[in-house]
C-alpha cells in the first residue's frame, strides 16, 4: 500500500465525480504556496488525512455522529464530502459547524 492512499482515493473519487484528470483532480486539494500551487501533496497534507476526527476540535455529539457512520479520520471525512456537505446527513448546525472547521484548516 503507498503511504498516501486515502489521499489518491480521494483523487479518484473525485475524478470519477467530475470527469477531470487526475492531476487536475488531485490540484483541487493541493494547499497553494505562495502565488503558485505546489508540484505534490506535502508531509502536511498526508498527516492531516491521517489524523483522527477526535483532533478537530469539534463537539462530542458531531464526532459521536461522525462515528456513528463510520468516519474514523480526516481523510475519510473528505471522502464522504466529496458529493457536498450534504452526504454526511446532518442536522444544519452540525454541517455548518463541520464546514467550518475543514475550512479553518485548509480543506
């Protein structure tokens, strides 16, 4: 297994989604440096996809939902969010309050 595969099935998933290659897929979620995108995923970016969702900083009752449907770590987070906020069936302030922390850190 490579080290970043939840971050290429990400890519994937989002290439099937939208039909764009997968550098154009995987350059929606590179963090921009400066007034240029970077050429590959940095160290960051792969631990961030690794970390558990219990390191977000979000309520107990959110992450307890989260885990309910099976969401473990950031990377599977994104996964699921790929379609829109939407697909994580949460009641609005739940979604909004998820959105909000992805944002803050980038995502």
């Amino acid at each position: 297994m490579t080290v970043n595969r939840d971050f290429k099935r990400i890519v994937r998933r989002r290439m099937r989604k939208t039909g764009e290659s997968y550098t154009a897929a995987r350059r929606h979620f590179l963090v921009r440096q400066g007034p240029h995108m970077t050429t590959q995923a940095t160290r960051t970016d792969e631990t961030m996809l690794e970390l558990s969702i219990d390191q977000l900083q979000l309520t107990l009752e959110t992450t307890r939902i989260l885990k309910a449907q099976g969401i473990e770590r950031v990377g599977q987070l994104l996964e699921r969010t790929l379609g829109g906020i939407d697909a994580l069936r949460l009641e609005t302030k739940r979604a909004i309050e998820v959105r909000d922390v992805l944002a803050s850190r980038g995502l």
